[in-house]
C-alpha cells in the first residue's frame, strides 16, 4: 500500500475536497474517456446521488461539475477563467471542451441531483453521461468521490480500493505496528521510510520542490485568510473573523496581562483563517481533505512562529510525517465525512498534526504514534452535520480546536515514552466502525444536528 504525500496534499479550490474538487476531477476524467471513445457525442449530463445531492448545492458541487466538464481542474484552477466560462454556458447552453465537440448543456436541466438512496459503492456517487444528437445514452459512467479529493470509478471501486499494481517501495507499512516495526529495524524516522518511499516515485529535487510547495500555498492561505474580511457567501451571512482576532492577538502582544492560554488563540485563529479562505473557494491544501484543511497548516505556523528552535528546513519532515499517518488512516478506515463522519476528516487531520509536531520536536517513532492516536482518540464519534450544507458551520471552529488538540496530544505524548494503552492501529478500527455505525443523517447529509436545530437554515 503507497499514498504519496502529494495524494494526501493536493492543491485545490474550497468548500469541500469530496464534493468539489472530486466532481470536478470525476468530470476531467469524463472527458478523457470520451476523447478516447470512437463515439462522436452532441451533449452531457450529470447525476449526483447521495451526499453529493444532499449537501451539493451548499458544497459548489454543480459549479465543480460544470467546470470540469469545461475543462478545468482543481490543481490550476484559474478563479476568473472559470467565472467566464460558467457565465457562458449559462447563457449559450453549450459547453466547449478542448479537443471535443460544442456539445448541449444547459446548467438548470443537465446537472441533476437525486435525493433518493445513494449509490451503493459510496455516499459520494455521481453518474456522468455522454448523448447523441437524438439524445440517446452513448458513454455513460459512474464515478465515487471518496474524499479528499480521491475519485474511483464504480469499475475500480469493485476492484478493491486498496489494490495497488504499481511497484513495491522500500518500507511497504499497511498499519503503525509495521511502521513502528520498520523504524526499530532500520534505525529510521516515520518520515525517512516515506522520504524513501517516495523517491522509488520521483527524484528528490522533484519531492522537496513538491513539499516545499504544498507548505508555500498552505501559509499563503493562512495570510489571505488573517486578512480578509467580509461575509462567506452561501446565505447563512457567516462574518469571517480571522482578521479580527488577529488584530486583536497582535495588539495585545507583549502586554503583561495576556494569560497564557491566549496561545490557543493563536491557534485557532491560523486555523480559521485557512476555512474561511476554503468557505470562500479559495485555493487550499486537502489535510487530509478540504473541510479539515485548517488543522495541519495552523499547526505548523504555531511550530515554527511561537516554539523556540523551529526550523522552516524541517516542515518537509512535518509533511511526510503526517501524510504516512494519513496513508494508514485512509487505507484501514476513511478520510471521507459522508462515510465516517467529521471524525475521519478533522480527526484525521489532528491525528496528522499532532505526529508530524511531535516528529519536529524531538519524538521517536513510538512518541509520534502516540501522539497520532490521542489526538484521533478524541474525535471518535465526531459527526458531520453541516448548517446548510456550508463548510462554515461548525467546521471552521472546529478546525480550530482539531488543531489545539493536536498540540495538546503532541506534548502529551513528549511527556511519555511512547507506551500506551490503545494503539493507533486500534483506533483506526474503532473509528471505522464507529463511521459504519453511525446514522447517515449524521454524516454530511445536513438531515440531522446542528443542520437542523439552527432556525431559519
């Protein structure tokens, strides 16, 4: 089992990895697949089931669908490029993919939502089809966004979504006892075995560059979103309030009478900053998806901004570090809000967080896995019950206190030896469960708490 870093952290455009960027991916795909079909097609349309349909108009995902559908993609997506495209095909009802046909599209009718029961391969279902001139069915084909930004056709949902046919790496870990076993036997870091693993990919020019990059765009939007004011589009009139605190934080610096727990102010506020960028659709970095897209970024700015002998040199460690928690959490449980609950994305965020500082300060191996399962641990049972549909409520506080936790677990764990009750792996597994168990009102359906106990939503 390989996750790269850079599946793990993926460049993209808010509210939501699943149920934006993966639409948006899922229809990119189409396109390649009609282009390499004999059929001469003369319109589209899309499906969208389940969570997808749910909370699809809150999440963008029929803006995502349109625009992939035109051409574009999360990792580069130009802001204004797609605005022109879509103010287009609103008023022309036809849609020019590069390298295909003008086809018929019209927004209001082509893209459809269907609030019966989902499609049986995920919550996050999609069907997007291809029509002849007289209308007919000529390609069609069914698509899962699996969250974080991860799409799977039905075909390769039923073939396994653990198979893997690339070649072996050098420390192949499937669950943190074997991580843990590989790091006693080598002598190495979690990070070194996935620096390893990641250059049996890519050079090592080419995986710093890549690093050095999701870290650029991460604290890029922390700084957009700490200056940023205004209100977060989708109706609910959500003040964005990064600027403020911020201010606020900066004007009592130095002073005296500032108690100590104002550092998880600061927290927070790097936290907020990101989710209200994302709320807005600006670019982020799914961490490991976009509404928990805060935790992993506030977490490093608070390393390297308030912890004595930080060292920007070593957020590549961070990075690699969280992503091989995040691989072990996606491949033995699920990243994915509308199949586990906000457990699987912020708390897997905390989790990433939380082992990649103690990996930066100092930790061993069984200290990080430590870390990782106390900051898991207690986001167990977590649902996901968007206001609206929105990745506003709760989810930007909550990015702020999935990161204070992380924080919290990481010290906890520097204060141990690394020995510990429940393992990771453990964890993992109940978490799992706990997601299968749990109601679909509650797992980014918006049917059931806070979605529908605020008035007026």
């Amino acid at each position: 089992m390989f996750l790269s870093v850079f599946e793990m952290f993926k460049v993209g455009i808010g509210p939501s990895s699943s149920h934006t960027m993966g639409p948006m991916v899922a229809a990119a795909r189409f396109l390649d697949t009609l282009r390499a079909s004999p059929f001469t097609p003369a319109g589209l349309r899309a499906r969208l089931h389940g969570s997808l349909a749910f909370t699809g108009i809150g999440h963008a995902t029929d803006r995502a669908v349109i625009l992939g559908l035109a051409g574009f993609r999360p990792d580069d997506y130009d802001a204004e490029a797609g605005e022109r495209a879509l103010d287009e095909i609103r008023d022309t009802h036809r849609i020019a993919p590069s390298g295909l046909p003008d086809l018929a599209f019209d927004p209001k009718e082509d893209v459809a939502f269907d609030f019966g029961p989902p499609l049986p391969g995920h919550a996050n279902g999609m069907v997007i089809e291809a029509l002849d001139a007289q209308g007919d069915v000529i390609l069609s084909e069914t698509y899962y966004s699996v969250g974080g930004g991860f799409v799977m056709t039905e075909a390769e949902l039923s073939a396994g979504r653990n198979t893997d046919d690339a070649p072996p790496v050098p420390y192949p870990f499937k669950s943190a006892v074997e991580m843990l076993e590989m790091c006693e036997t080598t002598g190495r870091t979690i990070a070194e075995l996935k620096r390893e693993n990641e250059l049996s990919r890519i050079t090592e020019g080419a995986l710093d560059a890549g690093l050095a990059r999701i870290w650029q765009v991460m604290s890029a939007c922390i700084d957009r979103g700490l200056e940023t004011g205004g209100t977060l589009p989708g109706g609910l009139n959500v003040r964005r309030r990064a600027p403020g605190i911020h201010q606020a934080l900066l004007a009592e610096r130095g002073k005296n009478l500032t108690p100590p727990h104002t550092i998880n102010d600061w927290i927070s506020v790097y936290a907020m900053a990101v989710n209200e960028e994302n709320a807005a659709g600006g670019q982020v970095v799914t961490a490991p998806t976009n509404g928990a897209a805060g935790v992993v970024p506030a977490t490093i700015r608070y390393w390297l901004d308030h912890v004595p002998d930080a060292k920007p040199s070593r957020v590549g460690e961070f990075l690699l570090t969280a992503a091989a928690i995040a691989g072990l959490v996606k491949h033995n449980a699920s990243i994915s809000g509308a199949e586990c609950g906000c457990q699987a994305e912020v708390g897997s965020a905390s989790a990433m967080a939380a082992a990649g500082l103690a990996a930066v300060m100092g930790g061993t191996p069984e200290q990080v896995e430590n870390a990782a399962e106390i900051a898991l641990e207690h986001h167990l049972g977590m649902t996901c019950d968007p206001v609206k549909g929105l990745v506003q409520v709760p989810c930007i506080e909550r990015n702020g206190l999935g990161a204070i936790k992380a924080v919290s677990a990481a010290s906890l764990s520097l204060r141990g030896d690394g020995t510990h009750l429940v393992p990771f792996d453990a964890c993992i597994e109940t978490m799992r469960q706990t997601g299968a168990d749990m109601s679909e009102r509650y797992k980014e359906t918006s049917l059931g708490g806070l979605a529908v106990n605020i008035p007026n939503c």
